[in-house]
C-alpha cells in the first residue's frame, strides 16, 4: 500500500500525521510512504529523518493525494483537501463530524472511505486514539485557565 502523509494546513496545527518511526515502521512491513516535503518541520522533523526512515519526499500535496492509497493525517481534513479525495481511497485521522456538516457531506460525496480516529476502539472497548488527546487537554487545562484569567490577557487578574 502506499501511504502519503501531508503538511497540515489547519491554522496553528504544527503536527504532523507520521513521525518518522512510524514512516520506518511502515516501510519495513512492505508499504511506500510518501511525505509531503517539510510536513515534519512543525513536530521537529527534517525531511531527511524520513528519507532515512525509508520514505520519499514528495513536493506537493496534490501530488500526495493524487497517488496515495491512504492519506494519513492529523486534523480533519480542509475544504481544499477534501476535494482531493477519491474513491477507493483510504483517510485515517481525526474527523470530529458533528459540528461539521460541510465536511460530512463532501466525504461521503468523494467515495473515500474516512477513518475517525476519535472512534477506533481496541477490545476492550476503550478509545486508544482519543486518551492520549484527552490527558494532553486536561494536563492542559489549567495552565489555558490560568493565562486566560492575567490581566494581560483580558481576565480580571485575580485567582478567587
């Protein structure tokens, strides 16, 4: 299967949908991966981490989904993007669908078969996708709380 990962374009999303152990990973159990040049940068990682990981760079996104069995993503994917679906294509990130209609519809319209992260459930029944994102926002929490209430920011300044 070949696996394409593209640069996020979601405003303020610096991670990136493979890492390059997940690349290497991949690579060693038969699968091309491509990555789309610079998607790393933001998560810390060079192109050439990939290239050792075993992956091609590739330049552009459309150039990613146009040739990708599976798109593999972090954020849902933008209008944009959506539009570079096709069928018989696999999409495997986060969807969060509810408040999005928009989004729902075009991903049924464009064939592919879309993966929810936030729904994968392991035997147990449990969300191992979704935990490790949920202890990082409530690790998060207070420290969002506690800028929010300076004064600098627009609080009132004062913890009570």
């Amino acid at each position: 299967m070949k696996i394409g990962c593209p640069k996020e374009i979601k405003p303020q999303e610096f991670r990136v949908g493979m890492t390059p152990n997940a690349a290497f990973e991949a690579v060693n159990h038969g699968h091309e991966v491509i990555i789309e040049a610079g998607a790393g940068i933001g998560a810390g990682f060079e192109d050439a981490d990939y290239v050792q990981a075993g992956a091609t760079i590739i330049a552009t996104a459309s150039e990613i989904f146009a040739s990708a069995d599976m798109i593999v993503k972090v954020k849902e994917p933008q209008a944009v993007e959506r539009k570079m679906l096709r069928e018989g294509q696999i999409l495997f990130t986060y969807l969060h669908l509810a408040p999005d209609a928009d989004q729902t519809n075009d991903l049924i319209a464009s064939g592919a078969t879309c993966i929810a992260y936030e729904t994968v459930t392991d035997r147990a029944g449990g969300l191992p996708l979704l935990a490790p994102m949920s202890e990082v926002a409530g690790r998060l929490a207070p420290q969002v709380g506690a800028w929010t209430l300076q004064k600098a920011n627009g609080g009132r300044g004062v913890l009570r």
